[in-house]
C-alpha cells in the first residue's frame, strides 16, 4: 500500500480524503457518506441485524452501502429515523453533549391533558433513573401532544407521559433536529441533500 506515492506498512496509519491511498497501484476511494431519511412502521426494529427475525430498519432502504441507524426508535414507536454510513455525524446528532432536538406527536389516555401535567412535563418530571430536562410541550388535537426533548433516556416520552397520569396509546416521532416527517409513506425512505445534511450538521455545532 502507498500513501502519497510513499510506501506503508503501518496498518494503524491515519489517511482521509486528501491522502491518496493506492493498493498494488490501484487508487481506493473513500465510501461516499450519505444519509437517508425512513418513516420507520410499527413492529421494525432500529437495528442493522435482528437475531430474533423482526424486519429491521435498514432493510428498508435500498442501497449497496452499509447503514446504520442514528439512534433509535422502540419497535412500536413509528416515524422519522434516520440511517448513515457517516459515523462521525451520527455520533454527533446522538451525543447528550450537542442536544439535538427530537418530537414526538403523542397520542394519550385519557385525552384530556389539564395544564399541570404539561406544566410538570415542560419545568422536568422525575423518572427512576433521573429527572428529564425541560420539554416544550404543546396539545395537538383532542388526546394528542406534541413533545420535543433533546435526551434519550430508554422509552423517554412514554415514561414522561406515565408520570404525569396518561398512557401512551400511539408514538410517531415527526422531527430530528431541523428535520420534519414530511411526505414519506410508512416504509418510504429518501436520500437527504446536501443542504439537509449540512443543516444537521449545524444543529451539532
């Protein structure tokens, strides 16, 4: 192998881009970065590989790259997940430290969400292992909210929801970041631009 035109056998040795890699005086490429948008349905799993048979996320997409999805979404949780190959901005859009929005159009029983309960969810509740931080909460329709945080705690927005009084019948997240579920049928799946992948990589900066 040469770096450059220089002979190397480190096999730990860094290269990007601009390092002009050549094995047996054939140049390599990097793997082109994409990343894709999927309405994830009811009963997928967020993995690349699921050894209990369940169809998973990255079935869904239909490219020879290997993806892998950006966090995750419970398999009964539908919507927005995003899958990549770039896994530096993926570290990026699911590390605490940079607190990428996500939102969640909730369905609860009972309906009737009084003020308290969005009180309580907007000012942090309590969970088991730790107190949320502040959620912007807003109703969205009779027994549906609309709820954005910026963590990841196991089933989150369910707990949440418990805590104030409501079980969670439905769970669709419709937001990551500056993107917005839009025009993807369940299943359906899209390759973002390059404008909305720049746009995620502002929301880590």
């Amino acid at each position: 192998m040469t770096v450059g035109g220089t002979q190397v056998t480190d096999p730990a040795r860094d290269v990007d881009e601009t390092s002009k890699v050549a094995v047996n005086g054939t140049g390599i490429s990097p793997e082109r970065r994409e990343v894709y948008a999927l309405n994830k349905p009811e009963g997928v799993v967020s993995t690349a590989k699921d050894t209990h048979g369940r169809p998973t996320v990255v079935e869904l997409i239909d490219t020879e790259l290997r993806l892998y999805p950006v966090g995750r979404l419970d398999a009964d949780t539908t919507g927005l997940i995003l899958l990549s190959n770039d896994g530096e901005l993926a570290d990026r859009l699911t590390h605490p430290r940079y607190g990428v929005t996500k939102t969640y159009r909730v369905k609860v029983k009972p309906p009737l969400v009084g003020e308290r309960a969005l009180r309580s969810l907007r000012e942090g509740v309590q969970l088991e292992d730790g107190r949320t931080a502040p959620a912007r909460v807003r109703r969205a329709g009779p027994g549906v909210i609309e709820l954005t945080i910026s963590e990841g705690k196991k089933r989150q927005v369910r707990r949440m929801c418990e805590a104030v009084g409501h079980h969670v019948s439905g769970l669709e997240r419709i937001a990551f970041g500056p993107l917005r579920l839009q025009g993807l049928a369940p299943g359906a799946s899209r390759l973002l631009t390059s404008d909305e992948v720049e746009r995620l990589r502002a929301a880590t900066r």
